[in-house]
C-alpha cells in the first residue's frame, strides 16, 4: 500500500515550507486540499510544480471522501493532505481520513511543521509546561459565558483561537468570567510582517483591544488558574467523612 501523509503548511510565511511538504507537492499521486485554489497559490509561491491530482477535501465532503482517497493508497498511491494553513486536523479537515485509515488498516504518517497553537504558546511567555487547547469560543455570547466560566478553574495554560470579528466581545466576556488579573498574550499575525504580541493581564489586552482594535488572525493565551484559585472555582465536593456522616 502507498501511504496518507499530512503535511503542515505555512500559516503566513512561506519560508517556513519545510524541504518536505516541498517533495510532497511535487511527487504525491494525489494532493487533497482543503481548498484547491488556496494550495495551487501556496504552490506558486515555492516555486513548485504539483504533479498529482488535486481534489477537494474540506469539511463538508471530507467523511464522503476519504474511501476513495483511501482506495487510492491501496493500491500503492501516496495522498498528501494539507489545509489552507498550519497543520491539517486542527480546527481544520484531515481527520476523516485519519480515522478511516486507521480503520482499514493503511499507513498513516505526517510531514509536521507550522501551527498557531505551538507558536502562539511559545510566544506567550506563559507555562508550556502543561497547556490545553481549546479552539475556538462558542460564537454566542450565553454560551461563551457559560463555557469560560467552565473553564475558571483550569490550571494549565489555555489557547484559544479568535477571530477579529469577535475579539472584543470575547474580551468582554474573558474579563467578565476570570477577572481583570491573569496573565494572557494575544498574539497575531504570527510569521507575518506585522507579527504582534500583546503580553499583560486580561484587563490591560481588554483595554488594548478596545483603544486599538486587533486584525488579522489571532491566537489567545491565558495562563492558567493559580491553586487558590482553581479551589474557588471547584465545586463544592463533600469528603468521605461529610458523605458518611449524611448516610447516617
Ligand atoms: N490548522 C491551523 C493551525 O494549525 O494553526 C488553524 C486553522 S484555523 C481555521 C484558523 C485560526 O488559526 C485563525 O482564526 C487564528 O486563530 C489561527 N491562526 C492561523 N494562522 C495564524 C497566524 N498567522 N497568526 C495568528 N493566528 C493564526
């Protein structure tokens, strides 16, 4: 059998393509593309020549196409998937067929390189110890909410994905649910010319956001709950003793 390979691909800057996804482009059988136009642009851009067949592969055909993809790989094809930007499966199509190929038993493997996640978080200068991802907020602002005071009590670093038409009421609401003190970044346009980070507490990149509206793509971090904390915001959990005591 031949085999799915998922390549990252840059998320602003092509000369972050690695030698890799470069050979990738130019000897896969087939290039399945979250968008076909978005990936011959890419291709231009390095200068390379796509020499297999390209086809389609975004969220809404990608659980109808990953048979065919995968019929392809067996018998003997190599199918390269990249999204429109950074690495494939995160908040992007390529998991169907990740799935699917593990189902039916084809090899499976990944040509790694930029995303949003792991550059915003090393960026942060937040912990990286121990971080969630948490992609993007609810679009409502009810359940954004809800979710954000969800997530109050989380101790490890949390990285959000955002748009910049919903920045401001997502700071809103962040400033609402965790309060004006933990330390977060806000970091946009990574790799790009006008690559930002704005480093501060949750009430200073408010401030900043309301002053000086942020464009582009953007990625929040937010450092996590200190111990105390994370006590306040668990739910009152009885002890074996208190349990004991009420079964009495
Ligand atoms: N698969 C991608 C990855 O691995 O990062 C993520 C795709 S998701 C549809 C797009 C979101 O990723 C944007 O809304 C933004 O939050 C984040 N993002 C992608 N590129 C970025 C960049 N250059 N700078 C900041 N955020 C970026």
């Amino acid at each position: 059998a031949g085999t799915v390979v998922l390549a990252a691909t840059p998320i602003g800057n092509a000369a972050d393509a690695s030698a890799r996804l470069v050979a990738l482009l130019e000897h896969a059988d087939v290039v399945a593309a979250e968008d076909t136009r978005r990936l011959y642009a890419l291709a231009n851009r390095l200068g390379v020549h796509v020499g297999g067949q390209v086809v389609a592969n975004h969220d809404h055909n990608e659980h109808g196409k990953a048979d065919s993809l995968l019929d392809r790989v067996e018998q003997g094809a190599t199918v390269l998937v990249v999204s429109d930007a950074g690495m494939p499966t995160i908040n992007d199509p390529g998991l169907a067929i990740v799935r699917r190929a593990i189902e039916r038993g084809l090899p499976v493997t990944c040509a790694p390189g930029p995303s949003a996640v792991l550059d915003a978080l090393a960026l942060s200068g937040l912990p990286t110890d121990r971080f969630c991802y948490e992609g993007f907020l609810p679009r409502k602002h009810s359940e954004r909410m809800q979710y954000l005071r969800s997530m109050k009590g989380e101790r490890r670093t949390i990285v959000f994905y955002e748009t910049l038409h919903r920045i401001a009421d997502s700071m809103d609401d962040l400033l609402a649910a965790f309060g004006p003190d933990r330390p977060m970044a806000l970091c946009r346009e990574l790799t790009k010319e006008y690559e930002q980070i704005r480093r501060g507490t949750i009430g200073e990149i408010h401030e900043s956001v309301v002053n000086d509206p942020p464009r582009g793509e953007m990625v929040l971090v937010i450092g996590g709950a200190s111990q105390e904390e994370a006590q306040q915001a668990a739910p009152q959990s009885l002890s074996v003793q208190e349990l004991a005591q009420l079964a009495k």
